[in-house]
C-alpha cells in the first residue's frame, strides 16, 4: 500500500522514490547514487498519479489470442444437371390435324430434345406427307428433334420421304438407326421394320443386331435407353399388330447391356409396363421398362385384356411422354393434352450406377 507521504515510481534502471516535505509545495527525489531535488507542479502531479494507478490496474491485452472464429456458410453443392428427352410417336394426319396440333402445344413448353417414334407423317411418309401435315406441326421441333422410321414411312420402299426430310438427323441414310447422348445417358435409335428393304433384318448376326452389341459395349457404364417403332411387349387389342416378337434379339442385347427404358409407338395409346427381361418374366433388379406412347395425335386405338407386367394403360388420351434423365437416375410423366386429365409418372435408378450410389 502506498503510504501518503511518500511515491515510488518504478524506472528502466530503478526507481525513483518521492518523499514529502513539510512546508515546501513539492517532492524531494532520491535515486540509488543519485540524489536530486524536483519541483513539481502539483496540478501535473494529480495528473500523473490517477493515470500510473490506471495503468497499473488495467489487464495486459494478450497478444496470443487466438482468431476469432468465423461462421463459414456451408458450400452449396452443384445441382445435378438433367436432360430431358420428350415425345411420342404417331403423330401427324392431314385428316386429323388437330390431334397433332394438341400434342406440339404441350412440346412447345418443354426444352429438351425431341424423340419422334415414328409414323410421323400419315399415310404414306412421304415428302409431301411431311410438307403438308408433319411440318406445320411438330416441325417447329425439327432442329432438336431425334426421329426413328415407322412402318408408314415404309409405304415408300426405301422410306425416301422420312430421309430426304430429316437428312443427317436421321443416321445413317437407308439404315435408319444410330445412337448419340445426353449427359450420362447414350441414347439408342432402333429401326424396329425387320422386313424393311435393305434392313438386313433383326437377328443375330444382322447388320443392325451387330451394329448394336458393337455400340452399346463401348458405353459400359452408361444408363442406356432405346427407342423405335414397335414394341415387344404390348396390350394392343390386334396381337399380330401390337407384339413383335422379332424384336426380342435385339432385346436381349439390350438387356445383357443392362438397359433400363424402352420407349415404342404403333399403338395409337399408352401403357407402362414393369420392368422384364426378353422373356417377359418379371426382373425388378435388372429389367428393362417398357413404355409404349402411340399418343402423337393420330388417332386412338383399343386395347384389349391386359398382359402380364403391364401396370397402367389409357387409349383415349393424346399427349406426350417426357423423360427427364439425371446421373444414375431417371423420372417419367405422361402429360395430357388440354382438358385430359389422365396422368402417369414415376421415376427409376439405372443398372449401371455403382451400387454404392443407388
């Protein structure tokens, strides 16, 4: 404690201590070996002690504090980029313009591409039939539009109208098959008329059949989807025109590949069915869907009985199917023309991704 008639003040090499001294206004100072007499002005003396005490008091700031830690924001991971494939087949009639016309509506307020799953333009495909009805339709969808030949297309042998229209975007001129992708997704266009001219057929050893075993093993980890005309499998009220059987080659490729979808037309309505091996027996694990949208705006054919694996089905309904294709996964949705109110979505995880990612 300090005493009232004396100070201390600590120095570099010392201290310097203040004594008291009756009578005299001010301090004697004394220093080890040094003695000294100050005067000090008592004023800047009462303005030097309360200012020592309050240094001597405060807490020395630390200058190993550690930084203050900051609230980071979490990284906002990149959404997963999708594409989106839309169409049907059975599209086009100058007799029925209309139903066409329903169907390019809706098209026209998606993006995406476009897949047209032939009988494009009724009756005989030719080039008129696609200058006259086929294009005041859907043409405006012709740039990104990715086509397959129907057997109307055939009316004309070597189907010149459906090549002469589509020119390159259609493969291959005479073949009518090819393949492309979107993101992780490699899209195959089958050209399901067998018995085309100059097809070659559908077997095995085909030019097709080993066009296609050749292309999709050079896609191993892809999610695969394939499209034509006919279907496989189908509830169509005419077997002989609903199921074709000489497809199944090219199915079993299709599925020793691993694919996961399969879109056709020829029935003027739609049906999904469970996911199936070639053999229409029932594989959850590693089947392929088939969904048959004949929906373009032709006209509307009747089913008959269901077959087995078929889970949805509707023949009264124009509209398209709209594919919306993620990495490792899909969704599908069956959107209706104005006023309609059937519907059908869902989605699947494909074959390909690793399992540690389903």
């Amino acid at each position: 404690m300090m005493k009232r008639d004396s100070l201390s003040l600590p120095l570099q090499h010392g201290s310097l201590d203040f004594r008291w001294r009756k009578g005299m206004l001010g301090y004697i100072g004394r220093r080890k070996k040094l003695a000294f007499q100050l005067v000090l002005s008592l004023v800047p003396l009462m303005l030097m002690v309360p200012a020592y005490a309050r240094a001597q008091t405060q807490s020395p700031r630390p200058t190993d504090r550690p930084p203050r830690a900051r609230n980071k924001a979490p990284k906002k991971q990149s959404p997963e980029r999708a594409f989106v494939l839309v169409g049907a087949g059975d599209i086009a009639s100058c007799k029925n313009p209309e139903g066409a016309r329903a169907t390019a509506k809706l098209i026209e307020q998606i993006p995406g591409t476009v897949f047209a799953a032939g009988d494009l333009a009724y009756e005989k495909g030719s080039a008129e039939d696609f200058k006259n009805c086929y294009d005041p339709a859907w043409g405006r969808f012709k740039e990104r539009t990715k086509p397959a030949l129907g057997n109307h297309e055939y009316e004309e042998p070597t189907a010149s109208g459906y090549f002469q229209y589509w020119g390159a975007q259609a493969g291959p001129a005479g073949k009518g098959y090819y393949s492309f992708d979107l993101g992780e997704w490699h899209i195959v266009v089958m050209n399901t008329n067998c018995s085309a001219q100059g097809l070659g057929g559908c077997d095995q050893g085909s030019p097709q059949e080993t066009w296609l075993k050749e292309d999709l093993a050079k896609h191993p980890n892809a999610c695969v989807l394939a499209y034509g005309h006919h279907a496989l499998f189908s509830s169509g009220f005419f077997k002989k025109h609903a199921v074709h059987p000489e497809l199944k080659q090219l199915w079993e490729d299709l599925y020793a590949a691993h694919a996961d979808l399969v879109l056709a037309g020829h029935e003027h309505s739609y049906e999904r069915f469970a996911m199936q091996d070639p053999e229409g027996d029932p594989d959850p694990v590693h089947g392929i869907r088939e969904i048959v949208a004949g929906t373009g705006g032709r006209s509307h054919d009747l089913l008959g009985f269901a077959t087995p694996n078929s889970e949805i089905r509707d023949w009264g309904t124009y509209g398209v199917l709209k594919l919306t294709l993620f990495p490792g996964k899909y969704a599908w949705e069956f959107i209706p023309e104005e006023g309609k109110s059937f519907r059908d979505s869902g989605s699947g995880v494909c074959h390909n991704q690793p399992a540690e990612a389903k």
